[in-house]
C-alpha cells in the first residue's frame, strides 16, 4: 500500500519521480526548449508574459529545467526549494502570474516531457506520476505567490495588477540610459519599495501583435516620493526584441505621458540590518539597483562604510557618475571607483582605472573581506566579480547577486 507523504504524494510517486532525475539533468533544457514551443503554438496570448529575448537566448529553458530538476531532486521535501521557489515567485508576481496560468503550463510540460523522450522512457506511469508532482510544485508556487499578492494589496496604497503611473520627469543619463520618474496617475497614495527591487512596465505598442512586459530595477532611494527607472536603449533588431520596449520607452514616452507598472518585487535587496562594510559593484546598466542601494544606505545607515565600483565601456555609456561623486564628497565613509574599458580622450580624470575590474585592483582597494557584498551586469562581469570573491575568501551567504532575466548559475 502506498503512503501518503506531507507533500501529499505517495511513496510510489515519489519514486518513479526520483528515478527521472539523471535524464532531467541530461535532457531537462531539451524538455523544457520544447514546452515552451508547445505553450506559445497552443497559448500565443502567453506570449505577453515571458521576455522573448531570454527565449531567443535559451535563458529561460534553461531555468525552468533547473527548477524541475530540483523539484523532483527534493520530491521527497519540497519545502527545500523554497529559497529557488522565492526569487522566481517575486517574478512571477511582478508579471501577474495566476493560479489559471498553472495548468496550461502544466499540459504542456507533459507532453513536452513525452515528445522528447518518447513513450519508451515517458510511459504512462511516468506522465502520470509527474501529473501528480507538478500539481504538488504548482501548489507551492501559487501558496507563495499569493501570500505576496496579500501583501502587496494590503499595505497603505499598494495593488495588484497593473496600474498607471505619470512620467513626471524624464533624464537622459548618458548615451545609453535614460532615467523616468514615476508618481501615480491617479494620485493617490502608493507603497515604498525595498532597495533593489524592481518594476515590470506593460506596454503596448503599435504594430506589436502582443503586449510587452521587461522588468526594470528601481533605481533610487526608496523615500523620494518617486519611483525611477533608469532604462539603456537596446539596439533595435528583429532578433533582439528586448529592444522593442527600451526604444519605445526612449523615443515614445515623454513627460506626461503614462505608462502601466506592477507593484515592486524582488528579493535581491539590502540588508540594512547589517553594520558591515558595503561593497556596491556594477556593470554597466547593472548600476540601477546599486544606484538605490547607495542612495538609501546613507540616508538610513550614515556611518556605514560603502565602497562603491561602477564598470562601464566609456564616458559616453557611464550614467549617474556625477551624483556617485557627490555621494562620495558629501559623505566621508563612502570611497567611489569607476573603471573604463576602452576611455576616450575626453574621459581623462573621470575615472580611476583602465580596462577590468581584476582580482589584484579589486584586493587592493577592498577594506576587508568581512563585508556585504551586492554585484550586478552581464554575466561576464558578474563571473568574474564571484570568482574575484571567491579567491578573496568572502563567504558565500555574504554574496548578493541579480541578474537580469532568468536565475542562472553565474558560478559555472
């Protein structure tokens, strides 16, 4: 007789899921590549929600593989996902993910599993005992979803959804970067946001055969009365449709104008608990959520030392380099490094090094390595900055990281 487990799986199930763990870590992107074909030839109003760059990339194939292969590595407890579940949920809840979304995506996880790794291996038994798993890992999401849509719609001027936000100022920050200042359309009151998080902007553009949602980093403190995202303009290619919302949001949107933004979300965000020396590092519009991160931490820990180290390619693509140094002349603890990889002749004394952020420069100018450190930008940078971690002996629950798009193994 099979027993029921607190997961609500029986002991059978458990197993056959178990046993599918080797080939999900062989075959999972295949598995998951294919699903999302499937979902969009079946849903293609899906295709609102999920960033079609990071499925052009492959990112997000390669997420959700990592994911399933978890889950069915902890069926056993699915409580031990949570923290992988947590950083996935806030997106979700930022894109308005909802319990009716779940069995779509549940149908054609199925018969993905079934058409890449054929009846012989994906046999009734296994598709029914994944049924009943994914019914279990959905259930957990949808339980931590909902938990923080509660949240947001019962604090003072939160919501759920979407609502109109008022550009009411809009700052070209470099050649790149454009920054937009949001306050309610409606003027009422709204929530303040945990430094780090972010935003998803809906826009819907001419021309456009479906609605598109990016998420953006706020980029300031979070008592300013503002909200403010500091977007780079993507180059504006068909393959490249992540373009699309960058360049309507810099040509399109002026000041009055309205955009739809989530409440914000994330949990890449700033422990203000902690006393310890603060080191800030970005590359290029990886600077967002460093950006609020700097400007909240002194306000409301002056004391705290904060070293702050910004990358960018050049002067031209460097944004909010004046107000890091008046940060840094106003406030004593704070010590600023900018680095250039390819400076012009114009950028001469507006930056404090030439070419990478490499371990040796990087030793040199940490304070110690006792310290909470915060990193974001492309994933080569950020490589590189968790290797240079690493070599300097920080201990991994003192690593803060996000990356732009799907959770991804920067450690590889």
């Amino acid at each position: 007789m099979n027993t029921q487990t607190a997961s609500g799986l029986d002991q059978q199930t458990r197993d056959i899921v178990k046993s599918t763990v080797p080939i999900l870590e062989e075959r999972g992107t295949d598995i998951t590549k294919r699903f999302y074909e499937r979902m969009f030839e079946n849903h293609p109003e899906l295709k609102n929600i999920f960033n079609q760059t990071n499925q052009r990339k492959g990112d997000q194939s390669k997420a959700l593989a990592n994911m399933v292969y978890a889950a069915a590595l902890h069926i056993d407890n699915l409580e031990d996902i949570i923290p992988a579940v947590q950083p996935v949920a806030h997106k979700h809840k930022s894109l308005n993910i909802r319990p009716e979304h779940y069995p779509i995506v549940g149908e054609n996880l199925l018969m993905a599993i079934r058409e890449v790794l054929g009846e012989e291996i994906a046999t009734d038994e296994v598709l029914t005992a994944w049924e009943k798993a994914y019914g279990e890992i959905a259930n957990v999401f949808i339980s931590v979803e909902d938990k923080m849509y509660k949240a947001d719609k019962d604090q003072p001027g939160g919501w759920t959804g979407y609502r109109d936000f008022k550009v009411k100022r809009k700052v070209k920050e470099s050649d790149v970067i454009t920054s937009f200042y949001l306050e309610p359309a409606d003027n009422h009151p709204f929530p303040p946001f945990k430094p780090g998080q972010y935003i998803t902007v809906k826009a819907d553009i001419d021309g456009e055969p479906y609605t598109h949602r990016r998420q953006y980093s706020l980029s300031i403190a979070p008592n300013e009365g503002v909200y403010r995202i500091s977007v780079k303009k993507e180059e504006a290619l068909d393959e490249n449709p992540d373009g699309v919302v960058s360049n309507y949001l810099h040509d399109h949107v002026d000041e009055g104008e309205t955009i739809s933004i989530s409440a914000p979300a994330g949990d890449f965000t700033l422990d203000t608990e902690d006393v310890r020396p603060l080191i800030l590092l970005s590359g290029g519009v990886g600077l967002t959520p460093m950006m609020s991160m700097l400007e909240s931490v002194v306000e409301m820990q002056p004391e705290r030392e904060v070293v702050f180290i910004h990358a960018a390619r050049s002067g031209k693509f460097h944004a909010m380099r004046d107000k890091v140094r008046e940060i840094d002349t106003a406030n004593e603890q704070v010590k600023s490094y900018f680095v250039y990889e390819k400076p012009e002749e114009t950028d001469e004394g507006l930056y404090d090094r030439e070419g990478y952020v490499d371990y040796e420069w990087l030793e040199s100018i940490l304070p110690t390595n006792d310290a909470a450190f915060y990193f974001c930008g492309p994933k080569g940078f950020m490589k590189a900055v968790y290797q240079h971690l690493l070599k300097y002996e920080v201990d991994e629950e003192d690593i803060h990281f996000e990356i732009f798009g799907p959770q991804t193994v920067i450690a590889k």
